[in-house]
C-alpha cells in the first residue's frame, strides 16, 4: 500500500509540471507578437535621400529585410530575421556606396547598426529578452535613416567643411 502511495504521489507531480511548461511556452510566444506592435516605428527619409537610396539595390534589400522585424509572431521567427539582417548588413557593408552617403558619417552609424544587430542576435542565442536590443537596433537604424536626410540637406561646401574655415 505504502508503494502504491509514493507512486501516485510521484505521477500527481509529473502530471503538475509537464501543465506548467506548457503554460509558460504560450506566454513567450504570444509576447513576441504584442511585441512587434509596441516597437518605434522607422524614420522616414525625404524625397532626394529617398531617389538615391532607390537606386542602392543593397540598401534597399537591407531596408526590406529590416521591415520584416514588425511581422515577428514567435521567438523562431525573429532568429530568421535577424540572421537575415546579418548576412545582408554584410552585403551592405561591402557594396559600394552612392558618391553623396560615402562618407564617414553614414559608415558610422551602419557599424552602430550592426553592432546592435550583432547585440540582438547574442541575446537570442543566449535565450535573453531581446526586446530592449531590438528597441535600440531600431534606433540605430533610424539614426542612420536621419543622417540619409541631413546628408542631402547639406547646403554647406565641402570645402568648408574640410578645411574647418569660417
């Protein structure tokens, strides 16, 4: 009788904690998609930043793979995308720039964005809430999405600006 009691003890505990993985696999998974509505929204450029990033066809590549962050639903999902994100930070990184944004300044903060890409993708591997990584990733980008329109809206000679002359 006393066997038959430890038993059922040990199959009520079982039973107990396989309910409560469940559980908590529901909870993750539906946060990633109210996490999705809750993230800044990206800049907008203006229209002469926006005629020459059209014509950057890894840019825009970047930009759309960027885009899909706000249709995470799972925890899988944002893993693909940011693994995404890298390979094509990388073809960006490497392509040659349009002559008005090869500079040091639009350079910087694309390094700034890949070091928050680089920042996502370690919490994701190390099972870490990414949402804080993902909130200062989109920062980044849109940073650098800023730097595009004061780039073009320059009105100041290059020379000026090289000699650091008034």
């Amino acid at each position: 009788m006393q066997k038959f009691g430890y038993f059922l003890v040990l199959l009520l505990i079982l039973v107990s904690c396989k309910e409560g993985v469940q559980e908590t696999a529901i909870v993750e998974e539906s946060s990633f998609g109210a996490m999705a509505n809750e993230l800044p929204k990206v800049v907008s450029v203006n229209a002469k930043a926006k005629a020459i990033l059209d014509g950057w066809k890894d840019y825009s590549m970047f930009h759309q793979g960027f885009e899909r962050i706000y249709t995470i639903d799972t925890r899988e999902d944002l893993v693909l995308v940011i693994d995404d994100l890298v390979e094509k930070q990388k073809a960006l990184e490497n392509s040659e720039y349009p002559a008005e944004f090869d500079i040091p300044q639009i350079k910087g903060r694309q390094k700034v964005v890949k070091t928050y890409i680089l920042k996502t993708k370690g919490d994701l591997e190390y099972r870490l809430n990414p949402e804080t990584s993902i909130k200062e990733l989109i920062t980044a980008y849109n940073a650098l999405r800023d730097q595009f329109n004061v780039t073009v809206n320059n009105t100041l000679p290059a020379e000026l600006l090289e000699t650091n002359e008034l």
